[in-house]
C-alpha cells in the first residue's frame, strides 16, 4: 500500500477494493497441494534463468492490499483509473488469500513488464525494488500459513536468479517507518526469512 492508497483509505475509497463484484464469483477450492504444483510452474516458466531486458533488481519488499476480497485485475483497473498508470498494479506479484482466487496462489503482475512499481514513500531506501503483495488485511488476522510459504517461495526463486541477499527481503513498513504499518501488524518478517532458509515445517 503506497502514499496514495493511504490518503484513498484515509478518504474512505479504498473501500472499492474490498467491495466484491456485483455477483459474487465462486470460490477457487483447489487445495495448497494443487497450487504449489500451479506455482513451481509459474515460477519455473518465468524464473528459469534471467532474462536480458531484466531489471537490476536489488530488493524484495511485502506489501498486503488491507482488503480480503482484492484480486489482480481489481488492483489492476483501480491502479490504471485513479493512478493513471497505464501498466495498473504497482506490484509485481501477488499473492492469494482464497477469497477470489486459491489460497496461496502467486500470479505474476508488473514482473511481466520490467518496470518499477510505485510502491514506497522513500523508494530511495530500497532502490530497484520489487513489490510483492499479499492479498488481505493481516492488520486484522494471521497470514495463513500457506501465503507464508507461497511468498517464502516467491523470495527463494527470486533471490536465486536475481542474486539479492537475504537482509534485501524486507516489508513496506521496514522501509517508510511511521508512514505505514504495510504489511499488517501480524506479519513477521523473521518467519518469512525462516521460512526462505527452511528453518520452518508445517
Ligand atoms: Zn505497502
């Protein structure tokens, strides 16, 4: 969540991202088991070895959209309509939360395009940043378990192809201090690191 979303949430707006489609889509009931199949593919397809008009990507930063029933396209067209960005969601990736989409589920975002996202306050601090965005609102609950492990695995691949240490994965409020609490309260991010070296099974 970036200084806009802030000043839409103070406002009121970001609501329209929490608002589900008129009619209510059905719920994707894959299991974790599936998805982590559907993920090491996508993973695979689009990390296998590093393309030549990437990015020098130097950090890894976790963000949540604050809103349970987000999904890509919605933060896609949100971001192109009142950001007037014509590539839309200012992450490079997100992460499912089984509302809209199966829990767990990685989709890939910006990535495709090589672009920066506008996702920090002081992007001076983490210079060539990745966005990584975990759908929900973890100021209120846990992060699943199974998100947990998703984006541990999202940071792993990334990592390895894009050379980026361990101490560059980091959270939005890590970086912008007092100006956010992105991503939530309950997020931690010494499990996410413990997870990233396989220091934790579940
Ligand atoms: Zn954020």
């Amino acid at each position: 969540m970036r200084r806009r979303h802030f000043l839409a949430a103070a406002l009121g707006g970001a609501g329209s991202l929490a608002r589900p489609a008129a009619a209510a889509r059905p719920r994707d009931r894959r299991s974790y088991a599936e998805i982590q199949g559907v993920n090491a593919a996508t993973l695979d397809g689009l990390l296998g070895e590093r393309g030549e008009n990437w990015r020098p990507w130097q950090w890894i930063v976790v963000h949540h959209t604050a809103a349970e029933h987000a999904s890509l396209e919605g933060i896609d067209r949100y971001h192109r309509v009142h950001f007037g960005d014509p590539l839309g969601a200012e992450y490079h990736f997100v992460i499912n939360n089984g509302r809209r989409r199966a829990l767990g589920l990685i989709e890939p975002a910006r990535w495709r395009y090589q672009e920066l996202a506008a996702h920090l306050f002081h992007p001076e601090r983490a210079p060539e940043s990745l966005a990584l965005c975990l759908i929900g609102n973890f100021e209120e609950r846990p992060v699943p378990a199974s998100m947990m492990d998703a984006l541990a695995l999202l940071c792993r691949r990334l990592m390895g192809t894009l050379e980026i240490p361990i101490e560059r994965v980091t959270t939005h409020r890590a970086v912008d201090g007092r100006l956010t609490q992105c991503p939530g309260r309950h997020f931690d991010l010494d499990d996410l690191r413990a997870r990233i070296v396989g220091r934790v099974d579940e």
